[in-house]
C-alpha cells in the first residue's frame, strides 16, 4: 500500500474459515470467488521461488477483475484488512504468494532487519491495525510528527 513517504506490505494473512461454525476451510476470498480463480498451493507443490509451500495463488485467467467481481477483496478488506490488491493496468486481483517460502524482497532488501520472513501461523485470524492506521503509526514513529493532509 502506497502512503505519504511510506510504503506498507499487503501480505495475505492466510485465515481459514472454521469448518464447526462456517461450513468450510477454505479462506474468504476463497470462498466468494464465483470463478474459482483463488487457489492454495500445497506445501511440495508449485513452482520454486514463484508459489507452493501451502500459500494462495489467483488465476488470472479465470478473475473477472475489479470491474466485474472485486468479491474476494471486500471480504478480506471488511475482515481481514486485505491482503489482495489489484494490477492497476489488468484490473485482476493480485496476491502475494511469498514465493512459495522463499521471498525475493527480503533478498533484495538492503537495509538489514528492514524486511524479515517469518512463515505466518495457520488460521490467523487476527488483524492488530488496518492498514492506514499502522502506516499513521510508522509516519509517526519515523518523522515524530503527525501527518497533516
């Protein structure tokens, strides 16, 4: 997510519907996705280095994109704080897919400790800060003022 002089990932938090109370496993997005185009690699499977490793993957095939659809990142943005963005130039629903365990921007990366990969717990249903308000928070930390629009 783009925000005034700080940039803040939007990584899929892998939540899982509860099959006792929801009548499924799979997550949301997955879920309302009338095209089936959202799909959750398992671990030993995908390609290395681009999917796999039990994380989501979409279609992009099969995504009716932003003007047709856009089901899966309400669901996620209303619960989960989205983790699911868009290609500004195709319109599809894009997600993270950690490259398959192995992500390139933590390589890449060359502030030490900026950016660090730590595989997310299974059914993390929790969510400390949306978006905006953790980026007001970093603006805040980082420039020890408040932001002024």
């Amino acid at each position: 997510m783009r925000f005034q002089f700080v940039d803040v990932l939007n990584v899929c938090q892998d939540c899982k519907l509860l099959k006792f109370s929801e009548g499924s496993e799979k997550a949301p997005c997955e879920q309302v996705c009338p095209q089936t185009a959202i799909n959750v690699i398992p671990e030993g499977q995908g390609k290395v280095g681009f999917t796999g490793m039990g994380y989501k993957t979409i279609d992009r095939e099969k995504c009716l994109g932003l003007d047709k659809c856009w089901r899966c990142a309400e669901i996620c943005e209303d619960q989960f704080a989205s983790g699911i963005s868009f290609d500004p130039i195709e319109k599809k629903a894009q997600i993270c897919t950690r490259c398959g365990g192995d992500p390139t921007c933590v390589k890449a990366c060359p502030e030490p400790l900026a950016l660090q990969w730590v595989p997310v717990g299974r059914n993390g249903r929790f969510f400390a800060q949306h978006p905006p308000a953790f980026a007001e928070l970093l603006y805040r930390k980082m420039y020890n003022v408040r932001r002024t629009l």
